[in-house]
C-alpha cells in the first residue's frame, strides 16, 4: 500500500509539471505585439476607397495591327496569323496579299510585341504607340550582290 501511495504521489507531480509546463508556454506564446505601422484612415465600405490620381484601372490596351498589300501579279491567298511574342494567338483567318489588313485588338497590358505568319513569312515587330504594321516584303539579303 505505500508502494503504491508512492506511485500515485509521483504520478501526480508528474501531472502537475505538466501542467505547469503547458501553463507557461499558452501565458507567454500569447502575447500582443503592435502593429508596425498604425493605419491612416480606416474606411468602412468598399465604396470609400480611392486609388491615386496616376493608377492605371485597365489590364489591356487597344493595339492596331495594319499589314500593308503587296502588288503582285497573281492572286495569292494564305492564312494571316497573329500571336504575342509568348506564342499566344489572338487573330487567325485568310489574307489575300493584294489586300491591306487593319484591326483593332485588346491585348494585354504587358504583351510588346506581335508575330505575324503568313505563309513561309514571319515577322515580329515591337508595338509602339499602341500601333504595330506589317508588310508582306521579304527580305533576300545581299548575298547575291557583287561588288
């Protein structure tokens, strides 16, 4: 019987610890740290908030895409095909190459660039006051020239 009051003592201080243990780390994890930085005006509504005056709302921009027609002999009628520099195509449909092409597309904000395919033929150009243009010209080089 006192081996076993012994037992129950040591189970119970081993409880206690515990407990104790368990106490101090719940009082000293939760304590209340400021704010790095106090807010300036809190609004109550999402009607109240106001970007600046020189934020931007739109995440894409008009961008005209003009090719211009090639004087040619014989009817040449071929797939146009437009992509961002990502690959991304926004524009697919058939192109005679006497024709001029002029459209106007949303893109996004970040694309700068537009590849144009037409046939063996394909150009990339940098969009430049929300323009970019196209022609059907294509350049041989001047291997063949002599001096």
């Amino acid at each position: 019987m006192i081996s076993t009051m012994k037992n129950s003592k040591k189970h119970l201080k081993a409880k206690i610890a515990g407990w104790m243990v368990v106490s101090v780390f719940v009082f000293f994890s939760c304590v209340e740290e400021p704010l790095e930085q106090a807010p300036g005006s809190l609004t109550e509504s999402i009607e109240e908030l106001q970007a600046t005056a020189v934020f931007d709302w739109k995440t894409s921009d008009k961008i005209t895409v003009t090719v211009e027609g090639l004087d040619v002999d014989v009817a040449v009628n071929r797939k146009l095909t437009l992509e961002t520099e990502t690959g991304d195509e926004f524009f697919a449909g058939a192109q005679a190459m006497s024709e001029d092409f002029e459209m106007t597309f949303d893109l996004p904000s970040h694309v700068t660039a537009v590849t144009m395919k037409y046939g063996a033929i394909e150009k990339e150009r940098e969009i430049v006051d929300n323009r970019v243009a196209f022609d059907f010209v294509v350049d041989m080089g001047d291997e063949d020239l002599e001096p």
